[in-house]
C-alpha cells in the first residue's frame, strides 16, 4: 500500500518525506527539486508492540510500515501538461491514498511558487488540478458509452446517465470521493485521483507545532468540511529531531513544549487513511506487527504471516494484546481465559494477538 506525498513545489514535501523514511532525497530550495518519485518505508509507531514484547521476552520487534513516494511538485496547469505534470497526475494514479502537503510557515528565504503563504488558495490549485484531470477522464468515457447507448441497451444509458452527474459533481468543484457510491461506477471511480482519500498536512513552522497558526487552522477547517483527515507538523523539526539519538530528540522536543513533532501522528493517520488494522503474532524469537484490511478474516491474516498457514489453516488462538500485557505472559493470560479459538471467518481485531494453527 503506497501513500503519494503531493503539493506545490517548495511546500517540505521532500523534507517530510525524507523524516519519515530516512531516504535522503534531494531537498533544495528551488521548484522541481524532485523529478522522478522517490520511493522510502516508513514504520509505523506501536507502544502496543513494544509493551508486548517486553513481557513476552521478545528478541528482536519488527513494526508494521507504510510505503511513501515523494512525488514531483504540481503547478497550475498540471492537467494540461504543463511542469511536470503529466508524470505527477501519473505518478499519484498509482498510489492507494494521498498525503497533501500544504506551506503554513512564512520564510523569506524559501521561495513561494506563487509568491505568498496562501494554503487555502494552494489546496484549490492542486485540487483543481486533479479535478480536471478526473474530468476529462470522465468526459472521455462518456464519450465512448454515449455513442455505444444509442443501440438501447438500457445498461449502457444507465451508465450514461450516472457518468453525466459524476462529470456535473467535479465541475462543481468537488471531489470524486464525496460521490455517492454506485456499482455502474465502481470501475471508474476506482481510476479517478480525487476518489483516493487524502490526508492535509499542514507543515507549519517550530513555533507554532504546539498551539497551531491561523494558516494550519484553515487547512483543518478544509479538510473538515471535504469529510478529509488533517494532521499538523514541522517538517524541519522533523529533519532536525530525525538526526538526533532517542533521549536528545526527547529532551529537545520537550524544551519546545511538545510531545512529539508530528510524524507519529502523519503515519498513524496514512495508516488509517488506508483502512488498515494490526495484529501481531510474539514469541520469544520475535514480536511482529501485521497489516491488515479492516474487516479481514481470520485465514486472510494468517496468509499475511505466510501462505502455507492460510492454505493449511485450521483455527487460531487469539488474545487481545492488552489482557496478555497485564497477565504479564501468553500462558498466563491462557490460564486466565483470556485466550479464545476462532475459526477461520472470525473478523480480526485491531491489537488482537494471533497464534495459527495449520496443517500442510
């Protein structure tokens, strides 16, 4: 599952990026620093995983990760292949959801690509952008489907007449993911940029990481009203924080008044942007976080862990990380009964802890 990181050029896309992977791309103070997409891991915090480890004496934990890709600045005109913009629109088809990163700082030493901090009017450009891009997507197959109704099959004016309203709900300026659903769009939605979930990142300046600024305010208030997640940091604290050892970043962040500079919350929400959960599996080998869609069943989550389980499965013992953790060992919480069998079409839990049971 990717996430595209997507904005103007000059915004911190690649400063984010780079803090949250620790990929080293290019970050320089002139538009189009980033040509071709760079792609990075990020994991994803867990104090959950940790806390399960510790008490299961794990010896090595591996955390669930989200994939990234920095993607090229976008510029007016994107739609109709000015800057780089038909490998952008190209790039970010290809990714599952997207991170929109927006400037809320003013810097005078960081140029502005249209000259002023204005991340409402920023947001419109590259959403309107988008939003062409999907029009004529959209327009295009109307076009092949209209001609191919006037043969009467009432399937195919169905279809004519839906694809007429989704093109009239983009020209109004609203994205394809506040569309109602529709099984005779459903293929077409699934093509369209705007119908990906997003998440604005209103990357504001050190200063105002803790009680936010009147520009950040606006970017929640957007995103509030799109039915869009929000998360606020600094992208050059996060590059500063990214160089220091554990304490030292702690002891720092804790001198600005501030828990954390953002990037757990940026992961946690891309994670839940993509409808994921966790479970996890721990032995005293190794205590490992698994992705896996919500509402997923019990044989798909062991076919995360390896085919041979999902193709030989028989049940699974599941607990939920919480009891085990306070039982302070697996067998503990087994003898407390705080440990179930399930089948194979149990719906897996977030924090749900999974031994499987298989044969082969």
């Amino acid at each position: 599952m990717k996430v595209g990181i997507v904005g103007l050029p000059n915004v911190g896309k690649s400063t984010v990026f780079n803090s949250l992977t620790r990929a080293g791309a290019e970050a320089q103070n002139y538009p189009f620093t980033t040509v071709d997409p760079n792609l990075g891991v990020a994991a994803v915090p867990d104090e959950r995983l940790d806390a399960l480890a510790k008490v299961i004496g794990s010896k090595r934990v591996v955390h669930a990760t989200v994939d990234f890709v920095d993607i090229a600045g976008l510029v007016r005109g994107a739609s109709q292949g000015e800057g780089l913009g038909n490998q952008f629109l190209g790039n970010i088809r290809e990714s599952d959801a997207i991170a929109h990163v927006v400037r809320c700082f003013e810097d005078e030493n960081v140029v502005h690509v249209h000259g002023g901090v204005d991340p409402v009017g920023d947001i419109e450009t590259i959403n309107t952008e988008l939003l062409l891009a999907d029009l004529a997507t959209v327009e295009k197959r109307l076009e092949r489907v209209g001609r191919a109704a006037k043969s009467g099959d009432p399937g195919l004016r169905r279809e004519a007449g839906e694809l007429e309203e989704l093109a009239r709900h983009l020209s109004g300026g609203r994205p394809a993911r506040t569309h109602p659903p529709s099984e005779t769009l459903f293929e077409v939605l699934g093509t369209l940029i705007t119908a990906k979930p997003t998440l604005y990142v209103a990357n504001v300046d050190e200063e105002s990481l803790a009680g936010g600024n009147p520009y950040s305010a606006e970017v929640e208030k957007l995103a509030t009203g799109e039915g869009a997640e929000s998360v606020r940091l600094s992208a050059k604290l996060e590059a500063e924080v990214a160089e220091l050892p554990e304490g030292e970043a702690r002891e720092y962040l804790a001198m600005l008044g501030v828990e954390s500079a953002g990037f757990k919350g940026f992961v946690r929400a891309a994670y839940r942007l993509l409808g994921l959960i966790t479970f996890f599996t721990a032995n005293e080998s190794e205590c490992r976080a698994w992705t896996l869609h919500k509402g997923s069943i019990a044989r798909r989550a062991a076919g995360r862990i390896h085919s041979d389980m999902e193709r030989g499965f028989i049940a699974a013992e599941v607990g939920n990380w919480e009891d085990i953790v306070a039982a302070g060992s697996w067998a503990k919480a087994r003898e407390y009964a705080k440990i179930r069998l399930e089948g194979r079409d149990y719906i897996v839990e977030d924090g749900d802890t999974m031994i499987v049971r298989f044969n082969v």
